[in-house]
C-alpha cells in the first residue's frame, strides 16, 4: 500500500524528528553566555583575552542583563565588584572607538547598568559616581540637543531611577542635587525638535514623597546660596571697607554692594522652573512648611581642603541637607519651598549688569509669572490663614533704612511677591535700563490683580507704595525717552503701567481693603498728576507725527482717558476749596474731603479687557533664552566636574578601583 511505511522508514523518520525537536530545544546566544561569565566571580578575560572585544560587537540583550543585575542581592553584587567594574570601564573605552557597532552596544550595557545600579540597594559611592559619570555623558558638548549619547539615555531612561533617589530620604540626602541636575538637562534635550519622555514623565508625576523630596533638594541648594550670602555680606560689613563707609557716609555703599561675589546656580533654578511648569502637581511643594532652612550642624569628620570655588555653583552639603529634615517645633521660625525662592530671587535680580545675572533674574521672574498664572498657587499665596515673615534682600540705598527682622510683618505670601517687585521696580531705573525684565514684573504684578478681582480677595496691602514705585517709573521713562527709545519700545511698558492703574480705578472697589484705600489711589492720582500730564503730552506729541512710535504712542493715548478724566474733574474742584477756606497748601486729608464730596458727579469710561492676559508660552517666546541657559549650565556642570577631580578620565579610575 502506498499509505504503509516499512520499519526502517518508521525509524528513519523518527530519528529526523528527534532530530528536529533538538533543533528546537532553545539554546543560549553567545553573548548570554558571555554575560553569565561576567557575573562569575573570575575574570571572564583570564582565559579569553579578546572578550571584551568580542562582547561589544555582539547584539546587546537587555532584558537579560537587567534580569541578571536585579536577582543580585547586596552581598552577591560585592562579590563580583571588580567584574562589574571592568565592565563599566570598557563599555566608556569603546565609547571612544570608530566601530559604531562597539560604540551602540557600549552605550545600551552602560545605560541599563547604571540604571540597576542607581535602583538597587548597594554601595552609596557606587551610585555617587553613576550620576557623575551620567552627568558627564550628558554634558560632553555645551549644546545638549547635539549630544547623539543622549538618543540612548531617552530610550534606556533613568527617570524612575531618579525618582527613587528622590524619594527616598537617605539616597536624596547623598544624591539629590545631582539627580535634581540631571533630570534638569535631560528634560531640555531636543525638547521643542520631538517628543521627550522626560519631559511627559515629570509632567504627570504625582507621587508626594518624590514631588517633596525634588522640592527639598531645591530648597535646600536654593537656601545654602542664601546663606552662604548673608555670610559674605556680613563679612563686608563688619570689615575695615564698612568703617571706611561709614566714617564718610554712604558714598561707598555701591562699590561695598558690588563686591560681594553673586554666582547664580541656574542649574537648580532650572529644576525648580521645569517643576513648576511642567507638573501642576509640584505647586502644592511649594506651601509645604519645613524650619527655616541653612541651620549649622557640626560637620562629621574633617572637612577635605579644596580651593574656593564661586559661590552657588556646588551643592549643599549633606550636614545642611539632613538639618532641614528634623520635625517642626513651634518656637522655630517655619519656611517653605516659594520663601527660600523668594529671598533668592531678591538676591539676584539686584545686580542686573552683566548678561548672567540678567538671565538668572529672568528665570526668577519667569518661574514667577508660572505661579501668578496657577489657579492653586493663587489660593495658597492669598490665603490668610498662611502668614509668613519674609526677609527680603533689599539694595542698600541712601534715602532709606534697613528694616530689621524682627519688625517684619506676618502676612500672606502674595505680599512678599508684591515686594519684591516693588523692590526691583524702584532699585533698576539706571542707564542699563532691563527693559525685559520690567515687563515681566509688571506682568506678575497684573496676573496677581486679575486674581484678586477675580475672587474678590481683599488683601491687606500697603499699595500706595506700589502706585508711588510705578509713578515714578513713568517719570524715568519720560526724563530718559531719547536714551531708551534708541533701544526700547518704552510704549510697551508705559501702557502696561498706566492699565495697571485703570486695573486699580475700574475694578478697586473688589479688591481694595477698604474705601479708604479707593480714596488713597484718588489721591496719588491727583497729587502726581504732573506726571500724567507730562506722559500724555509726550504720547500725543508722538502719535501726532508719522514716525515708528505711532500706533505704540496711540495706545497710551488712549488709555490714560480715565486717568485724566479724574485729574481734571477732582483739580479745579480742589482748586476751589482752597480759595473758598483761604488755604494755600491743602493737607491729605483735605484733599480727601474734596475726593469723597465729588465721587458722584465723575464719569469714567468702561475699559474692555483691563482684567484678560496672554498665558505664558515657553515654546513659542523663550525657546531662545532656554537653549542658550541651558548651553550655559552645561557649560559650568562640565567645568564643576572637573574642579571636583571628576573628570571622565578620574571616573574610569575611580569605577576600576572602588572598594
């Protein structure tokens, strides 16, 4: 029969199939067997000196290095130190080779080893010096985007590695302001060209120890800057320059100002700015109290020797960080994330001369305007149940006096904010004129208003010092106008300012504390009205003519209707009583008499859009300013690197020889 088989084609056939079924039993590639020899305790080259060679040109497979690296205990992983070693320091050697093969492979055993390493519980000098090495990885070229190492690290991420070093209190203390770094620069990678995993991932984080441990580090970095100021400043007071000072007078008081050394840390203002940015979640870290911050604790152990490095760009030592992260006890004076940046910013957006410290007060001021925008951030800084005292740093300046700390005031946060802008509104009037940087402390001032108006907040400020700061400015950008048009659209700015007082005249009776406070704006209108005039004379005068100021001048033209409406309805009424009473010079509350008299017979013209703003948009207006901020920190994280004696070179060394 055709069907039928003879025995010998039965067992012909049989031996072909368990021959195939042999083909099929799975057998381990040759680069699995070669990991297995790596995790050995011996030396996988003693018996093959081309195997680290040879490994580099066969197909990475990561899942089972990972599997093997994360079965590892402690004591098993201390075992095979000096292989893991080798393999570290071969996979940055082949780094440098010309065969791309070597190189890619190289890049993925790195990549998934570091990030097994950073997770796992082991030696703490180990992962000091993954994050060094990453972060030399990562900074290898000024211009990050350019750096084609980091396609790996966004594809073999280590976002939840730095997550967990974050998260956890003792590896956040040895660790955290690298992480913190890094993940700054990673996020900044090709962020406007593609899609950034970083950047989606810290986006939607919304664990809370991780969110407090991330704003701690920055705190804690933010507040030993803050300290390491003070000191400074003491120092130059207490010093034979300030007995000079004093003994002629305040003469001196600038250049004693001046050399006082101010590196700004852009790398960890960077963190805080991506934070707050990106995760709306992180704006509940920013309320989270802890004790004021920079408390002196007794270092462990000598302190090694190093040279002087500038101030701010290294990170807070671990004595500082584990200070700050005792229990709160009611007699101390609290803090939180948004007052330790506050002072900050008070510090650095003082001396705006030179391009880095502009920058640096740009970010303090864009980190700002993020906040004065989030609905959330609103409530906590209004909230007059949370009261702080917040010292900030104010300009030393002839006509007044330093406040001391123990007069300050306890008030809701959105008044220091207001501070602080008032500070750098009446502290920058100066031929260098930052004209960027008004605009953007104007904006942070409206957006805080349009809130306030918004939800009817009635805070209890002293405003009148806020309408005498921007006065005065008008005043500046009228004294110096052929100097700054030359450079400036000043139309710009004097629009916002006179809105901000239509803001205050249309909407006051919402927010304003009491009537008395609607009177007082009446009043410096009235008795500043010089300056209003001499504003509106000088925007018709260029609205008139056919030149590039125009439209620009138009606007302002327009806007101060109201303004004006109120200096010619209330002057001649003021002008009248003084006849009438025989008064030559009328007092404040003369004049205020007068005001409430003549409420009723003022017409005043409805203004649309006095309370709308454009939101910020990073993309769109500061990709510039950010590629060039973050080519900067990439810049000084390299060279700090190098100035702690971890260069690449140093690392090799280090990861062949750590115990």
């Amino acid at each position: 029969m055709k069907d039928s088989l003879t025995m010998a084609q039965v067992e012909k056939r049989g031996g072909l199939l368990r021959k195939s079924s042999a083909y099929k039993k799975p057998l381990k590639e040759k680069v699995v067997l070669m990991y297995d020899e790596i995790f050995m305790t011996e030396d996988p080259s003693k018996c093959s000196p081309r195997f680290w060679e040879e490994l580099f040109l066969m197909k990475v497979n990561l899942e089972y290095l990972e599997g093997k690296l994360e079965s590892l205990d402690g004591e098993e992983l201390m075992k095979i130190k000096e292989n893991i070693n080798c393999l570290f320091q071969h996979c940055i050697q082949a780094l440098g080779e010309e065969h791309p093969i070597r190189v890619v492979n190289a890049l993925q055993n790195l990549m998934e080893s570091l990030d097994s390493l950073l997770c796992a519980e082991g030696s703490e000098s180990l992962k000091s010096l993954c994050l060094k090495l990453l972060l030399c990885l990562v900074t290898v070229t000024d211009n990050i985007s350019q750096n084609t190492i980091l396609e790996y690290v966004m594809i073999n991420s280590i976002f939840e590695a730095i997550l967990q070093i974050l998260s956890h209190p003792p590896s956040r203390r040895e660790h955290g302001y690298d992480a913190v770094v890094l993940l700054a620069l990673l996020v900044n990678y090709r962020k406007y060209e593609s899609v950034n995993p970083y950047i989606v991932k810290l986006s939607i984080v919304d664990d809370e120890a991780t969110l407090n441990g991330m704003g701690l580090v920055i705190a804690q970095a933010l507040s030993e800057y803050n300290r390491q100021y003070k000191d400074k400043e003491e120092e130059h007071q207490g010093g034979f320059f300030s007995a000079l000072t004093n003994m002629v007078g305040s003469m001196f008081i600038a250049d004693a100002h001046e050399k006082i050394s101010v590196q700004t840390n852009e790398a960890i203002l960077l963190a805080l700015y991506e934070a707050v940015h990106l995760n709306r979640n992180f704006i509940t870290v920013l309320a989270q109290s802890h004790p004021e911050m920079g408390l002196v604790t007794t270092p462990v152990g000598p302190a090694p020797a190093t040279p002087a490095t500038p101030l701010g760009t290294t990170p807070p030592s671990s004595d500082v960080i584990s200070s700050v992260e005792l229990p709160l006890d009611a007699d101390v004076q609290t803090s939180n994330l948004l007052i330790t940046f506050l002072k900050y910013s008070s510090i650095v957006m003082q001396d705006t001369k030179d391009e880095h410290r502009l920058h640096s007060g740009k970010l303090c001021l864009i980190i700002l305007t993020c906040i004065a925008e989030d609905q959330y951030a609103n409530a906590f800084l209004h909230d007059d149940n949370m009261n702080f005292r917040v010292n900030l740093h104010r300009m030393p300046m002839r006509h007044r006096k330093k406040a001391a700390d123990k007069n300050l005031p306890c008030r809701p946060l959105v008044c220091a904010v207001l501070d602080l802008m008032v500070e750098f509104i009446v502290t920058h009037m100066m031929k260098e004129f930052p004209m960027d940087l008004y605009v953007r402390c104007i904006q942070v001032v409206h957006k805080l208003l349009c809130y306030q108006k918004k939800c009817r907040v009635r805070l209890h400020y002293t405003w009148r010092e806020l309408w005498s700061a921007l006065i005065n400015l008008l005043k500046f950008l009228m004294s110096n106008e052929t100097v700054l048009l030359a450079k400036h659209n000043i139309f710009t700015l004097a629009l916002m300012i006179v809105n901000l007082f239509n803001m205050f005249i249309t909407y006051g009776d919402t927010f304003l504390p009491t009537p008395s406070s609607y009177d007082e704006l009446y009043y410096e209108i009235i008795r500043m009205h010089q300056s209003f005039d001499n504003l509106y004379s000088m925007v018709l005068r260029l609205s008139t003519n056919a030149g590039q100021w125009k439209e620009a001048a138009s606007k302002v033209t327009h806007a101060l209707v109201n303004i004006r409406a109120i200096i010619n309805h209330f002057n001649p009424k003021i002008e009248s009583y003084a006849a009438v009473n025989h008064i030559s010079q009328l007092s404040e509350e003369q004049v205020l008499e007068v005001v409430r008299a003549n409420y009723d017979t003022l017409t005043l013209k409805l203004q649309d859009g006095l309370d709308q703003y454009e939101r910020y948009s990073e993309q769109h207006k500061e990709a510039a300013f950010f590629k060039e901020l973050v080519r900067s920190i990439s810049t000084n994280v390299r060279r700090n690197l190098a100035f702690h004696t971890l260069s690449q070179e140093v690392l090799l060394k280090e990861f062949s020889t750590i115990s």
